[in-house]
C-alpha cells in the first residue's frame, strides 16, 4: 500500500505542473563598453580594471581566429599566486538592461588565463588559441598540477581517447529521465551543446539516487559559473548544471570517475547559472555534453533521433527511471589457496581488471602474506548487446565465471592469455578468482564487443600499429590495438591512453614500415618513463627505466623501406611519449631523383588540415556556410632538388578547388599552401584529396605515393539566437534547463 501511495503521489506531482515566466536577474550595475565591438557585462564575479582590460585585449586578438561575440561576462574568478583564471561567456545579444543568463543568446562559454607579462602588465588569452595554450604551459605546478595543465587544454581534450561514461549518481540508485528529454543545452563552444535532465527525491527506500553527484569520467573543472544560488561546471566536455556550491568546485581541480563533485540544489530556484521549478524535496542535474547522433552512458544509448534511452532491446523514454548498475569490483584477499581465509578486501571503480601483484616478497593488500594467497574479484557490468569475447592473461591460475557459471576455467599455474565467446545483454555478474602460483604474479581480464573495448582494426601499411597493454612490461595480448596517423605524439599527463586501460603502469608498442632516403637522420625523442626505439636492425634508444629524458640519436640510412618500432612504458605520476626524425645530411650519398609526397607535419593528422579560424592551424569542429580555412603540406624525401616546375594540387569530393605551382623543392625540404579558404555548404563526411605533381613533370624515385586522401566531417551551420527574458513563457516539469 505504501508503495502504491507513493506512485499516485508521483503521479499527482507530475500533472500539477505549472507554466511559469522566467527572468534573467538583472545585475544592476552599468556595463563598461569595450573600444570596438566588445562589451563586457556586469557578471557574477567584479573584476578589477587591468584584469577587465586584458581580457577584452585577448578577445580582440582573438577575434581573428574564432568566433567574436558583442557581449562577455565573467561567470567565476580565480586568482592564484599571479595567475587569474577567469570563466567567461559570450553572448550575440541581449535586452536592454544587459541582464543575462547562460540561455540569453549565448554563442560562446570557456576560460580566459591571465597573468602578468615582462613588462609588468597584464595580459591574457583566450581558450582555444594557441596564445593560450602556450601561456598554460607556463602555469607552475603550485598553481595547477600537470594533469589538470593538460585537462584545461582544449586541443589535449579533443585528441585525447573516448572514455566510457558511467551515470553520475550511486551505483544501485537510479534517476528519472525529464520529461524535456533531449534539448539544447544553453551553452556553445566549437559546437552546439545537447542536454538532459535527470531527476530524483533522494528517497533511497525505494531505490531513488540520493543527493550525490559522481563524476562521469575522469577529468578537471576548466569553467566554472557561480551566482551564489548554483554553480554549473564543465569537465571533460560534459556540463554538470545546479551544483551547490563547495570548495572543490574551482579550475583546475581533477575528478576520478566515479568521484564525488558535490550535492545538487533541491526545490525551485531562478538564477544565471541555471533555474528549476521543481518539488521541494527534488533535485535534478542538467547534463550536457556535445551534440551527435548519440549519446552513451552506463551502458544505455541515447538517441538523439527519437530521445529514447537503448541497451539492447531494452528502451526508456520520459519519466523511466535509469538505473546506474556498474559497480566496483569487490576484490577480497584470502591468506590461503582455497579462497576461505580473509585477510583484506578493497574496491576498485574500473571497467576491467589490470592486476599486478608486485615481487616475491610483497603481499598483494596490507594484512596479507606475500605467499600463497588467492584473489575474488566480483562486480555486476552492463552489456549493451551481442556478441562478447571475454580475455584472460594471467600468470597464475585463474577461473572466470558470469552470473556464477564457469566460461574459463585455469585453476592451474601458468602463463599466457585464453578467450571465450558469450552473447549478452543487460546486468550480468562478472567473478575473477585468482591463486599466485608463479612469480611475478598478474592477471588482467578485459572484453570486446558493443560498448566495450573495440576490435582490433585490420593493419594499414600507411599508418603506425599501435598496440596498449594493461601491465608495463608488453606482457601477453594487447587490450587495444588501434591504427593512428602522423608523427608519435602523446602527452596522457596522469590520464592513461583511455578506453579505461590504467592511467598508470600501462606500455605501449608502436610498429610502422618507413620509406627513407638516403642519408644521415636525427630522431627526436621525449619519454616519460621507459623508450626504446629500434630502425631496422639499430636499437638507436633503449632507456628502459624510470624518468623523464630526451634523446637525439643520430643514424645513417642508405635509402630503403625499414621497419621501425618503438616501445614504451608508464611507470606513475606523469606519460608523455613523442618520436619523430628529420633527414640532416646527404653527404655521402649518390645522385637520385626527387621523390615527391604529401607530408604530414609534426603535431598533424594528415597532409591536409581543414580548421574554423583563420590562423588557428588546428582541426577543430567544421561548420558548412561559413569559411573554412586549409593548409596543405607535401615534401621532397629525396637527396636531390627538383628543377622543373609542378603543380599541387587540391581537391573536395572528386571536384579540383585548387592548383599550385612550385619548383626548386630541396632534399627534405617541405612545401605548403596555408590559410586558402571555401565554404562548404552540405553537411556530412566530404572526401579531399591532396595529388602532387598530376602532371608528372618532375621525374621521381617513386609515383605511387604521390596521392593522399581522407575524410572530413562538416556540421550544420552554428544557430545564432536571442531571448527576450521578459514575456516569455516556459513550461517547467520537475526540471529547468
């Protein structure tokens, strides 16, 4: 009967819904205007005059480069030894009064640093510039630790690998799908913003989530809005709106999945950083992140088409309630062979398992002995559906069962890595049991299939073999093998290479056949930790330890088609890998032909690089109906120059947009065209294509690389929009925006 009530109450609270009118909370106090176009609004934080005035400067060296907006207000203030980081957010237009909201035309959210130049004064950039990114890399470690450096930058951000989302509330719990579904999210950056609502009374007796917000997946705060009532933060490109304020939402500050941010504000509220209208003992979070086709979390899809929630053939639509069912892995040590004496327990927020053990001497958990112990792991996973190929690589004995039955049975010592195949869907419990037989004891256990790890993708001879493993020591299967394009560059701080391998203790081996001419070469390499780089049959690095080191070694090539294989581990604290080359010297080499190329530069994904703003040579989201600017790269891998003049030339699905003359290219040396624009006006995947010397004027060592030919994607045209807070009318179920 209780149970009933409470449905009928449930019920009730949803139908007595009330349309209300919604007004920005005027600031009341004059807006200073900016010289130009540039007027910075009254916010939720003063700012003091020199720090006013360097941020209007970043923005007006900006505007060059991205999007320039009229009207900019600062959201949060943060000082710290010298350094300001101010949250700002740019609107196209706004009422009379200059009142605003983060929905009020906004076109624009993110970070403005600012700090003190050489001669004294104040200066800033803007996020998303590359003054920007080169001022953050001279904030010192006691203003912002290496991580949360990478973390704030945009370009580390979108380069870095997908991470599985977990649901931000308790596992076990669940929360209320709103009845807005999927709508926008009142914030834009190099993007539109889709958001939705997630609600809950906090009543645990009938399995509600309770009044915690977890982090979705690992990450630092890098915006921040705070009016006094809520605070809305950004991490990770996912937006986590109605927070109560405490202090640990600030930039800068990192979150591990699963991590607690804070509480949400109950009751109804109206206020710039975010409104509700809701029950008074209800909260919700508006969640947004970067629009697409879907959106994946704790194992459900959301589809952005019909905003129905899908795990299989599952669906939940508005008022479901979604279910947050990953939980830790339990992990319970036992001081015997037999799994019956306890000695520790411990809990684990990953989705697999990576587990080494330590040496002869270390006991696996305090209160454990070093010798003859055993290990269960235990967590319920979600499955999205279909076929899953589960792997475990052990040194040790090792029994893997779901939902209690057996599917790998090793409960002998050894060494080496075994499959087994399962179709599934929905919840199932997943149970390790481990006995050290063998020394250095270690067991990893991972699975492919739909919202798990990917498949290895077939090898493609033009791009490096990129294989991941869960231990540092390249040990048994790699748990990821991925194609990746350009020069080795990695910087994971203390994030891991992603797809939820540890961000610690992981290595790395990268394998790639490379055409070199003839000639003497130095390698660039920067490792932290291990390296070992090998050319042909040379080792020219092998610094297998613990450090942070840059090596140049140099080596002679006689011109030839070598492999060339670089290994690497992760030890703790920071990870950064890059490798590349560059031909120095000729001398000693006999006369051959130019070979001409499309080459990709370092810090690049391909030949051609199509970018939004001018200036700003880094792919970044498309846009069709508004210019997009290309730079376009080949190269003369040879030892001879080319004398006779040849065309570059520049094409979009199959159609010829461009044709450059050039001659007199050196030994190794690199042509480009930069900053060319057009307007592509059909969204969707166009196909370019980059052919040096179509003409063959030049004779060459080589023709058959003188093509290169990639995808791009352009998203629809950026709306521009406007609200007048006065008269309008919204109507609010148990959630705002």
């Amino acid at each position: 009967m209780a149970q009933l009530f409470r449905r009928l109450f449930l019920v009730v609270a949803i139908a007595a819904l009330v349309i209300l009118p919604m007004q920005a909370v005027a600031q009341g106090i004059t807006p200073r205007t900016a010289q130009g176009d540039i007027i910075i609004v009254p916010g939720t934080t003063p700012l003091a005059a020199p720090v006013e005035e360097a941020i209007r400067a970043a923005f007006r060296r900006a505007g060059t480069r991205m999007k320039l907006n009229t009207y900019y207000a600062a959201t949060s203030q943060q000082v710290n030894n010298g350094w300001y980081f101010v949250s700002m957010a740019g609107f196209d237009q706004l009422n009379a009064g200059k009142s605003w909201s983060l929905e009020d035309g906004q076109a624009w959210f993110g970070l403005v640093l600012v700090t003190r130049s050489p001669n004294g004064t104040l200066s800033g950039a803007v996020e998303g510039t590359p003054e920007y990114a080169a001022l953050l890399k001279r904030v010192p470690q006691s203003v912002l630790s290496p991580s949360a450096r990478l973390n704030l930058d945009p370009a580390f951000r979108q380069n870095a690998a997908p991470q599985v989302l977990r649901f931000p509330w308790q596992s076990g719990a669940s929360m209320m799908y709103g009845i807005k579904a999927v709508h926008e999210g009142g914030f834009a950056i190099l993007g539109t913003y889709k958001a939705v609502d997630l609600l809950s009374d906090g009543d645990v007796t009938t399995g509600h989530a309770p009044n915690r917000l977890l982090a979705a997946t690992s990450g630092s705060i890098d915006y921040v809005c705070d009016d006094g009532t809520s605070v809305a933060i950004r991490i990770d490109d996912l937006l986590y709106v109605h927070l109560m304020r405490n202090p640990n939402l600030t930039v800068g500050h990192t979150f591990a999945k699963g991590e607690e941010i804070g509480q949400l504000r109950t009751g109804s509220f109206n206020s710039v950083c975010g409104y509700a209208d809701q029950a008074p003992n209800w909260f919700h979070v508006h969640w947004a992140f970067p629009a697409g086709d879907t959106f994946q979390a704790g194992g459900w899809t959301l589809n952005l088409s019909d905003q129905l929630w899908h795990r299989g053939a599952e669906t939940r639509g508005i008022y479901g309630w979604l279910l947050a069912e990953d939980e830790p892995w339990h992990s319970e040590y036992f001081s015997d062979r037999n799994l019956t004496t306890p000695c520790a327990d411990a809990y684990d927020y990953t989705v697999y398992v990576f587990k080494q053990f330590g040496t002869n001497a270390q006991p696996p958990a305090d209160g454990c002995p070093s010798q003859s112990y055993s290990v269960r792991m235990t967590r319920k996973a979600t499955f999205a559906g279909g076929d899953y190929t589960f792997h475990v690589e052990r040194r040790g004995a090792v029994r893997l069962s779901l939902d209690g039955q057996p599917i790998i049975n090793a409960w002998r010592s050894g060494a080496g890595g075994i499959d087994a195949t399962r179709t599934l869907s929905g919840v199932h419990e997943v149970k390790i049991e481990f006995l050290k037989t063998i020394n250095p004891p270690a067991v990893n256990v991972w699975w492919y299939g739909a919202g798990a790890l990917p498949a290895a993708p077939p090898p493609d001879p033009a791009l490096w073999r990129a294989e991941y493993f869960g231990n540092r020591d390249l040990q048994g299967r790699p748990a990821v093998v991925l194609n990746e394009d350009g020069p080795i560059n990695h910087d994971w701080g203390s994030n891991g290479p992603g797809y939820d391998l540890p961000s610690e203790d992981f290595s790395a081996r990268y394998t790639r056949m490379v055409g070199f001419a003839c000639g003497r070469y130095r390698f660039n390499v920067h490792a932290d930790d291990g390296v070992r780089v090998m050319v042909g049959k040379q080792t020219i690095v092998d610094s297998w330890k613990e450090q942070v080191g840059d090596f140049q070694p140099e080596v002679n090539l006689t011109g030839d088609s070598l492999p060339v294989k670089v290994e690497y581990f992760q030890r703790g604290w920071g990870a950064a890998l890059r490798v590349d080359w560059e031909l120095i010297s000729t001398s000693g080499c006999a006369g051959s032909n130019p070979d001409l190329r499309p080459y990709v530069p370092y810090g690049q994904a391909a030949p051609v690089v199509p970018y939004t703003f001018a200036g700003m040579s880094v792919t970044s989201t498309l846009y069709i109906s508004q210019p997009t600017y290309f730079n376009w790269y080949f190269i003369n891998n040879s030892v001879t120059t080319t004398v006779r003049s040849f065309a570059v030339e520049l094409y979009i699905d199959g159609a010829r947009v461009a044709r450059n003359i050039f001659t007199n290219i050196g030994p190794g040396q690199v042509g480009a065209v930069n900053y060319w624009s057009t307007t592509i006006m059909t969204p969707g995947e166009h196909t370019l294509k980059l052919v040096v010397d179509p003409d063959n004027n030049v004779t060459e060592t080589d023709k058959s690389n003188n093509t290169w030919q990639g995808t791009f994607t352009w998203q629809p045209a950026r709306q521009q929009s406007s609200f007048d807070w006065f008269g309008a009318l919204r109507t609010l179920v148990l959630s705002g925006w």
